[in-house]
C-alpha cells in the first residue's frame, strides 16, 4: 500500500487539480457590438473542419472534428503517417493544425511548424523561459497548449509573458507580461483567442498567497483592454467594480492577506452569438475554508463558471459548483457549448465536468442550473437541489472537529484537466473519468495562526491521508459516454492506470483516447466498442486533434509524461524514464504504414555511491524538504517521467555537484529551478535523504521496467 506520506505527496500534485445568480449587469448589451473583429469562420462552432485552430478545435470547445473520412467502416485501415522525436520537456498538450500546417508547443513554451501531412520541421520557436522565469520556474512544469488568429499564433510562458508569434515564419510579433514579475503567477494553459482578443489567466494560488483573474489584449497589437478579478482584494484599498463589491460580500475574516486563490488556469469557451466568454474558475487557496475565510461565506467566484461580456469584461452571471470550497474541488476543466432539445424546447447550454463527479447541464444565456448527475463515486454530497442549484452536502464532509472523512472524489478529481469531448453529432459525451479517495481532517490547524512555510509547495491548511482500497480500484479510471439530454450512461469502458487521456470525438462515429500503458484506441461512438488500437509504447495523455491537408484526413497526438501526472503515474501505474520515454508527435491518415523505432526495456538501477552511510534523523528532516520537489522528481524520489529519477542520478552522490544544481541552479536552462534560500543543513538533509532512496533500491530484489506494452485494462 502506499504509505501516508506518500498518499499526502500523491493527493498534492494532483491539483491541477452551487449558487447561481441570473443577474445581468445593469444596462449592459446581450449581443456582440456590431463593430467588433469578424471572427474567423474555421473557429466558430459547426465549421467543415478543415482546421484545427483552437484548444478545443472552435469557439465552443467540443474538442469535435466533423471530418467523416475515417469512420467506423475505415478505421482499420488506419496507419502512422509519420512521427517526429520531441525533446525532454512537458509533451501532455493540445496541438493545432492551420491551412496544412501543423503547430505543436511542449516543454517551456517551445514552439514548432510543421507540414502537416509530412512532418517537415518548418521552424522552431523559444520564449527561453526557464531563464526568465526565476522562482516561478518552481511552480509548473510547461505549457499545455497555443492559440491562433488570422496568421499568428498565441503562446503563455512560466515566466508570465503571453507572445504572439507570426504563424508564417516563427517570428516574435509582440510580448505582453501578464503578471508582476515577482509573485508566483505562471502561465500553464493555452490562451484562447475570439474577436480580435486573446484572453489568458494564471496558475499559482496553490503554492502562493494570491487572487486570481483574466485579462485580455488586443490580438494585434498586445494592448491590455481588460481584467476581470475573480477574487475579490482587501476591501480597504476599494474595490475594481460593483461586482467585487459584490463578491465581497461572501467573504469571511482577513482572506485577502491569505490571497483567496481562484486562478484561471486552464478552461475558457466563447459564445459568439451574445460575445460572452466564459471562464473555469479554480479553488480555494488554501483549501481550508475555515483557514480562508473563518468557515463564514460562498467564496465567490470560486469553483464557478463566471459570464462575461466579451467587448467589456463586465460580469454577466456566474453558477457556483461548490459554495464554500474546501477539497481543492475547482472548476478549471474544460467546459462545452452546444444546443440540446431538453423538455422540447432548444436550450443553449455550457456543460462541464468540474472535478467534483457530478456532470452539469447549465443555460448560457442566463446561467441557471438544467440538471446535475454523479458520474463517479461521491460522498461529500447527495446530490444537487435543481431548486436552488446548491449541493445538498452531507455534514462530515467538511471534517468538523478534527475528524477524518473519506472523501470521493479525492482532489485529483473525478475529471481532470485533460479534456472529455462533445459531438454534435451522436448527441454524447465523452469524459475520462478517474475514481480516487482521500481522507481530509484538519487535526491541530489553527485558523489563527496558520501560515505557508515554503512558497513553492502546496500547502493546503489541511492534512490528507490514505483511504484504503483494494488495489484493482485505486486510480481506475473509465472512458464514458453520456447522454446529457436523458441524464443517462449510455457506455463505459475501463481505462488503465491512475491518470485518463484527452478525448476527441468524429463525424465519423469515433471517438479516440490515449491511456499511460501506451494505447492509443478509436472507439465505436454509440457503443465503445474498441475499433482500432496503437501501441505507442508511451503515455497516450494528450488530447487528439483531427484536421485535413488537400482532403485527406489526419489524427495527431503528442506521447509522453509531463506534469503533476509523473508524480502519479509512478505509484499508480507503470514507471515511465525521463530520459528515454518516448516523446513523439504522431500523426496517422488512412492506408499510412510509417512505424516508431520498438522500445527496449530500460531498468532503473540506483547509482552507485560508495560513500554513503545512513544518517535516519537527517533523512527523515530530508522528505520534508523534499516536498518542494516531488511533484517534478516523484513522490519517494520514484519519478514518473516529469523530470529524472534522482535515485538514478549520480548527481546526489557528490556534495559539490549537488549543491550547484540545487543551489546555484546550474541547470536553469534544463528547467531545473535552484533553490538559493536552502541552508547548508537544508541541503544535506535533502540530499541525505535522496540518497536513501537510491540505497532502498539498491537494496530491492527487482528492478522496475519502464517498457510499455499495451496491456488489458485494469
């Protein structure tokens, strides 16, 4: 089993991991202003498909592609078309395909052109962020996508600074810095561009005291036209607008001093009929409600989608998943616009799976709650009062007097990050669904006096341990179809592992998924039915696209581990080796008969280091300081493929060597933060520590395989 330590450690890293208010603001337009930018005709919603040019394929992020070429009679006589070696660096991202080109941004933000149907490199773009980016390199792990609009491309950057990039020839056309250079904000997600604006947020609320919000820039020029906060700041320096005034309101205590959190990392849609966008709004930092907010109040914007008006940024409406959050539940994940016949008449709808495992169908026009269902195992509620909108929670959920409660789903959420998919054209969904527990109490926390103690780890004002469960449940995960109109399952499949790949869905009744044992499969989209199935030996996490080059019809996925999800996928799943996993762009068309080069079985072997002799009170004092490092380097030093396994390296054996790494930051441009504030001691606890690990391998009987073979789920 995996001890408490570790579960703490796991539960962590996976951070990425209501009410309803119909009030429209005063005065304010319903409709796009007629004098704003034409949006382009391949991002809005129910285009031919030809492009992929958004995160989620167009305005309304179905991750949907029309294209019908391989379908369900076709679709085995589906080949690799060709693939290209990516570098050491985050590949878990969502690529875009432009007018035959294809673009792809992995590690820091690096970003690469190719001839789609060919592969050819065409340009290469680096933002150097690991450079520019200093303590805030400690943070995150990369960028998960990029944005075009009208012949550029749109890119964040750990550092902060959202670039726009001529699509043409790889060319910096301007920079804009998001954030202040020296908080803990960082840029992980992909921007999202809609009439002639790009909006971007940030990530960082967990490991720092901050607020979030959203701004927008001219697509042109990178001018700031607007930011909307999400959390509302210290009432004595005023407030922004009327609905910070607003949000205040259900807050409690001196939350500012503790930031808030409500970062907007990853999940936007656009409505291009009524130019609202809506935003995913993250959770509470610190987790703790009564740490955040004295235990008193909603918590706005928290674990919301909140409406805005495009043109203005002002508030619109907003529908709150989780009043007073206090699981890390956020609504970051990825969210779908589509119009369903519901009680026969035609409703607009935002749909979205926030990590709390109900599936929500909400009215865009005006923000009120059309149904809510579990889709996972739930304990923190009975279900959602359609009335109201709000969760009907069960009382221990919320751990009152130290007491220790199982909760399902845990903050890995029983939806992450990586997207599920809509298709128009079945009438489903298809989300990833993951089932994990953690236990939550906040024995010997005091509101009053708690403060962060290292402010590049996630400190959550709340002790997490392990829930017990056989070992063929923990971290399993399924691929489901539902039907958002009757609120029903319609199929399920079991997926391996403790993390679930990125979805896309076809006018061809497909829909194709990846899986970290190396499968990537095309499913049949009414049944589940596996059709066709490659074996990438490789994690299979990032979401497919689908587009066209002269009519013919590709699917491209990125392979490899970058993220939290390395942290995880070391002790759920099979250990994936940092510097050998296969990192590829792999793109597949019909009667193609490219191959990879086969994976050899690579064992981790610890390094050798003669001169050690265990010091257990400094090792012990070492795994605290090792929090700073295990969501990169693996809970317990077993890395899962984000960064190198330290029990490998020879690196920790040398006192000198390892203290120009970890202090000095020697290896800044490998992506390698350094830590200059750690003391001698600090420093040789830690190291004291890693090299325990690596003894405890040496000491093991087997050595741990890191080839993936597809294999039968579990």
């Amino acid at each position: 089993m995996i001890d408490s330590r570790m579960l703490r450690g796991l539960t962590i890293v996976a951070l990425a991991i209501g009410v309803v208010s119909c009030k429209s603001a005063e005065g304010e337009q319903a409709v796009a202003d007629q004098n704003a930018s034409p949006n382009p005709a391949n991002l809005l919603d129910g285009n031919n498909g030809s492009d992929w040019p958004a995160y989620g394929q167009s305005f309304g992020e179905q991750h949907y592609s029309p294209l019908t070429e391989i379908n369900a009679a076709s679709v085995n006589r589906l080949g690799l078309a060709w693939s290209y070696d990516l570098p050491p660096g985050n590949p878990m991202t969502g690529p875009l395909a432009v007018d035959g080109t294809l673009y792809t941004a992995t590690g820091y933000s690096v970003v690469r052109a190719f001839e789609a149907a060919t592969g050819k490199l065409l340009w290469t773009f680096d933002p150097q962020a690991p450079a520019a980016a200093g303590r805030k390199l400690r943070t995150g792990y990369g960028i998960r996508g990029l944005a075009w609009w009208n012949g550029k491309l749109y890119v964040g950057t750990q550092d902060g600074r959202l670039i726009a990039i001529d699509a043409a020839s790889g060319r910096r056309l301007w920079s804009a810095m998001t954030v202040t250079p020296t908080d803990y904000r960082f840029i992980s997600g992909a921007p999202r561009v809609f009439a002639g604006k790009v909006i971007i947020g940030h990530g960082g609320a967990d490991t720092s005291d901050l607020r979030g919000y959203v701004t927008a820039y001219d697509a042109e020029t990178g001018k700031k036209l607007w930011r909307f906060y999400t959390v509302p700041g210290n009432p004595a320096d005023g407030f922004e607008d009327e609905t910070q005034a607003m949000a205040a309101k259900t807050w409690a205590g001196e939350w500012w001093k503790r930031g808030g959190g409500g970062t907007v990392w990853n999940s936007f849609a656009y409505d291009a009929d009524n130019d609202t966008v809506f935003i995913g709004v993250g959770n509470g930092a610190p987790w703790n409600h009564r740490v955040r907010s004295a235990g008193k109040g909603d918590n706005l914007f928290l674990a919301s989608i909140v409406a805005l008006n495009g043109k203005t940024g002002k508030y619109r409406w907003h529908y709150q998943f989780n009043p007073a959050e206090t699981w890390d539940y956020n609504a970051s994940m990825d969210m779908q616009l589509a119009e369903l016949m519901i009680d026969g008449k035609l409703r607009k709808v935002v749909m979205e799976a926030p990590k709390n495992g109900f599936f929500y169908v909400i009215d865009r026009t005006n923000g009120r709650l059309i149904s809510a269902d579990k889709i996972a195992k739930v304990t923190w509620a009975s279900g959602i009062d359609l009335k109201t909108g709000r969760p009907i929670e069960v009382p221990e959920a919320r751990y009152p007097s130290g007491r220790t409660f199982a909760l399902f789903p845990g903050p890995q959420g029983a939806h992450t990050w990586l997207p599920s998919a809509y298709s128009p054209k079945s009438g489903l969904m298809y989300l990833p669904i993951l089932e994990s527990g953690t236990g939550y109490n906040d024995r010997d926390i005091d509101p009053r006096t708690w403060r962060r103690t290292q402010a590049n780890a996630t400190e959550a004002a709340v002790n997490l341990s392990e829930v017990r469960l056989s070992p063929e449940k923990l971290g399993r995960g399924a691929l489901m179809a539902w039907n958002p109109v009757t609120r029903k399952q319609v199929w399920r499949v079991a997926t391996a592992g403790g993390w679930n790949g990125g979805v896309l869905a076809t006018g061809g009744g497909l829909v194709f998924q990846g899986e970290d044992n190396g499968r990537f499969t095309a499913y049949d989209a009414h049944s589940g039915k596996p059709l066709w199935r490659f074996d990438a030996q490789a994690p299979v996490l990032a979401p497919p696209i689908s587009y066209s080059v002269n009519g013919r019809q590709y699917i491209t996925v990125l392979t490899g581990v970058g993220t939290s999800v390395g942290a995880i996928t070391a002790l759920l799943s099979q250990p994936v080796d940092y510097r050998t996993q296969g990192r590829r762009v792999l793109t597949f068309a019909l009667g193609a008969t490219a191959t990879i080069p086969n994976a050899a079985p690579v064992e981790i072997r610890a390094a050798a280091d003669p001169g050690f002799k265990l010091d257990q009170a400094s090792a012990d004092r070492g795994a605290a300081e090792f929090n700073r490092c295990q969501t990169c380097h693996g809970i317990g030093a077993v890395a899962g493929g984000t960064a190198p396994d330290l029990r490998v390296s020879a690196v920790p054996a040398s006192a000198e060597v390892f203290e120009a790494v970890v202090r000095q930051g020697v290896l800044v441009p490998a992506g390698m933060p350094g830590f200059e504030e750690l003391t001698d001691q600090q420093l040789a606890d830690l190291r004291q520590y890693i090299r325990a690990q690596a003894a405890a391998l040496r000491d093991s009987t087997a050595s741990i395989s890191t080839h993936h073979q597809a294999r039968a789920p579990r």
